[in-house]
C-alpha cells in the first residue's frame, strides 16, 4: 500500500519537472514509476537470492505483504534511485534551456503577432 502512495508522489514529482521545462508529461511519470519499480525488483531478488543461498528453509516462510526491515530499506533507496534520476535530469534539462535561447525568442515573437 506504501507503495502505491510513493508512485503517485514520484509520478506527480517528475510530470512537475517535465512541466517546467516543456517536456512531455506522462513519459516523464512513467519513467519515474519505471525506476522505482526497477529499483523494487532488483532489490528484491537480490535479497531473494541472498536468503536462498544463505538459508533455503527461510523461502518458505517469506510473507511479500508486510512491513519488514529489508522491505522498508528497499523502498528508501527506491526512492533515493528517483530522486537521484530526478537530479540529474534536472540539471541536464537546464544545461539544454541555456544552450538553446533562440528557441525562447522565437516563441516570445510569435506571441507578439498574435
């Protein structure tokens, strides 16, 4: 359920940078939920691995529903993956509105004739 609460929040985080900067909004939110689920996955069968190495009796009694230690570590570097993700695509998109400024005052003549 967390889960779904921390989506929302990192679809809605990256369709505002995509706004700012004129880009296209549901892909931006996709690629947000994109890495966080990549992220989930990747975590959790890394640590699914880890406990069938380690102890294969464990596997059995494994409950993908509640709130445990490595579940809540795993939703906050999730969750540092987008923000990292949203860093930098941030700074980039700027580098990209400081190298193109004719494309600014080609918009701001084009209000003038309307």
């Amino acid at each position: 359920m967390l889960s779904i609460f921390i989506l929302i929040g990192a679809y809605r985080y990256y369709a505002q940078l995509a706004g700012r900067f004129g880009k296209t909004k549901w892909k931006m939110g996709l690629l947000a939920v994109g890495i966080y689920l990549g992220t989930q996955i990747f975590l959790g069968m890394g640590y699914g691995m880890y406990k069938g190495l380690t102890d294969p009796a464990s596997i059995e009694g494994v409950n993908y529903t509640g709130y445990s230690l490595p579940n809540m570590i795993s939703w906050l570097i999730s969750i540092a993956a987008v923000w990292g993700v949203y860093q930098f695509l941030e700074k980039k998109f700027k580098n990209e509105s400081l190298q193109k400024p004719s494309l600014e005052i080609e918009k701001i003549g084009n209000n003038l004739d309307q």
